[in-house]
C-alpha cells in the first residue's frame, strides 16, 4: 500500500535547499526484499533568504502537483548485480539538478532514485537476510515496473517525467516498456512468466504496465546481449569471460534467451514481422542514447547499434515502446564518469536539463 503524499516526512538534507527521504519501500511486504525502495529529493521552494524547515510535511510541497513539472527518476547500473551501485548513485548529481539558477531545474518537481533485487554476486556473497541478492530476470525488471507504478500511485507523476538509466539501469528503462522482454526462456524451451519459480524462486505475477514516460535517457547502456558477450570488440575482448559470466547469473545460459531480453534484438525482430501493425494513439517518447568511446566496460557498439535500430525502424509499436524519437548525446569519460561528476558537458545532470530543454517545457517562475 503506497503511503500518501500528504503523511510523507522529508528530513532536510545537508544541503539546505534540498529536503529528501530514503530507504522507502515500494512493496507491500518490504521485510522479504530489503532492496526494493527509492529515494526522493524535493528541492527547497521558498525565497533564498528564507531559513528552510528541519522537516516538512508532503502537504506542504504543492509544488510537485503544478501542471508542467516534471519528475526524474534514476535507475543505477551495475551489471544487475552489483551491491556497490544503488540509489545513491544519483546524489553527485543532484545539486546541479535541482540549482535554482538554472532555468530549466525550476521544471523539476523531483528526483526519485531507484534500488531494485540484485542477482548472485561472485565477489560478494548475500547474508541470509539479504533475500533481494539472489534474483534471476524477470524480476529486476519486475521491481523496477513496480516502482513506477508506486510512483504514479503515490505521487500523482503519471507521464510527467523522465526515466533516466546508466548502464543496465538504461537496458531496463527500456525494458519497462517492452512487455515482451518480461518473460524468460524455461527449461522446457517456452517464454513464460513462472521462471523464477522453476529456479527455485518464488513465482510473481507480471506487473501492470506503468504510465509512460515523457522521456528515456539511456547512458552507456548495454542493449545486445548476445553481442556483448560474443563480439565486444578488440578493446573489450579481456573482459569477455566476465561478460558471460553476469549475463549468464542473471538470464540463463541459453544465447536465445538473451535476444528475447535485448532492446536491440528485439527491435530488429520486429521489423521483420510483416503482420499488420497495432494502432498506436500513444504519444511519442524522446529517446536519448548517449555513450562514450573513452568507456572500459561497455563498447560505443552497443549504443551506436541500438541508436541505428531505433531510428531506422518503423515498428516500434509492436514491440510495446511506441513512437520515439530518437537522439544522440555523448558522455565524457570511464563507464561511471557520467553519474560521478555532478556538473559539466556530457554528465548525467547536462543530458538530463538537454532533454528537458528539448521537451519545450514551459519554465515556472
């Protein structure tokens, strides 16, 4: 049961013009999996000589339901399964996210960080109270679904936000909104919903489908699978084994699997699909793919293929993403540059105020 916004308490952050609440569950049973929760950080309203408030009460933040505004929400990478990367991941960027200086912040409602289960780490073995440590897809994507739904029915979001992903946080930004890519490969050969139960796990019903965002911003995301742990590249080959190695914990071993999961397979299947296409009334989602030729873990390939699928497809209503439009953006820098520098061209905070810019929101005053 989601909590209502008015009985909300947000503790002042030690940055004074920022109020946030953390560790909030999105699940109705939060002590069997301590790992589905977010974060959200509201920024301080009154006038700059205004002394904030230790505390402040949900029904006081009346700004988060103004027409116009927009919400973003974060998903950190990690490969699906690294303890080292949560919600946490999006504090460097808050600052510039929420600086009233710049026009463009003063159309962001707030900033939602998403933590979602985590499959089996090597490096890292799970406490027997750690249940949200052992998962197997679908249920990263079937956490991250149910946080959104959370989300909307807690904070009255609806499609006024932008969904923004790192890494494998931009595979399930995607992932969210291509319902085919919930279900697995069984061992009997099928696609079906029940796979965790056959691992072992218990079964979960397929989430509803969430409103859909006004944006998806994807930073160096992985989108191929079956490419990323065949084909890397020359630059990335070292690390092929460690490639199969979370690809594998995580879908299964089976390389078909793994095109079922892929935005980047999935769209290209589609387009050769010469059914009659569904009729789509939704409107369209800004799309950007950014990546960095500098980054060591995930190949510029994975973007730059995913970018070409996107715009050369005519199909994607289909596959549940509807019409995108679709736009480049480059990082700057490693793997995780984007999300650790807070500021500057090519991070997390610059391609997020692009977007909004792009979206033509009017700017509150």
């Amino acid at each position: 049961m989601s909590v209502p916004t008015d009985e909300l308490q947000f503790r002042l952050h030690e940055d004074p013009r920022r109020y946030s609440l953390y560790d909030c569950s999105y699940v109705s049973q939060p002590e069997k999996n301590h790992l589905a929760t977010f974060d959200v950080h509201l920024p301080f309203e009154g006038d700059s000589d205004e002394e904030p408030t230790p505390y402040k009460s949900g029904r006081d933040l009346r700004h988060i339901k103004e027409p116009g505004r927009l919400w973003i929400i974060y998903i950190h990478g990690g490969a699906w399964r690294d303890p080292l990367r949560t919600s946490r991941d999006i504090e460097p960027s808050l600052s510039a996210l929420q600086n009233s200086k710049h026009g463009r912040t003063r159309s962001i409602a707030g900033v939602v960080s998403l933590n979602y289960s985590l499959t089996a780490h090597p490096d890292f073995p799970k406490t027997p109270d750690e249940d949200g440590k052992s998962a197997v897809h679908p249920q990263h994507i079937y956490d991250v679904v149910n946080a959104l739904n959370y989300l909307d029915k807690t904070f009255k979001i609806g499609n006024d936000y932008i969904l923004v992903g790192h890494s494998c946080g931009a595979t399930l930004a995607l992932q969210a909104f291509m319902p085919q890519t919930w279900f697995s490969k069984t061992t009997s050969g099928d696609y079906s919903s029940d796979h965790e139960r056959k691992r072992g796990n218990p079964s979960r019903r397929p989430p509803f489908a969430p409103p859909r965002p006004r944006a998806i911003v994807c930073l160096n995301g992985v989108y191929d699978l079956k490419k990323l742990v065949l084909d890397p590249g020359d630059k990335h080959a070292a690390i092929k084994p460690v490639y199969r190695d979370f690809v594998t914990r995580a879908f299964g071993p089976e390389e078909t699997a793994w095109d079922v999961v892929s935005p980047t397979a999935v769209i290209l299947k589609a387009d050769d699909d010469n059914s009659p296409l569904p009729v789509d009334q939704k409107d369209s989602i800004l799309v950007s793919v950014a990546w960095s030729q500098d980054d060591s873990l995930v190949p510029d390939l994975q973007g730059a293929s995913f970018l070409e699928a996107l715009q050369s497809s005519e199909k994607l209503q289909r596959i549940g993403l509807g019409p995108v439009i679709a736009r480049k953006d480059v990082t700057r820098g490693d793997h995780n540059v984007a999300w650790e520098h807070g500021e500057g061209e090519g991070t997390l905070a610059d391609i997020v105020l692009q977007t909004i810019e792009r979206l033509s929101l009017p700017v509150s005053t």
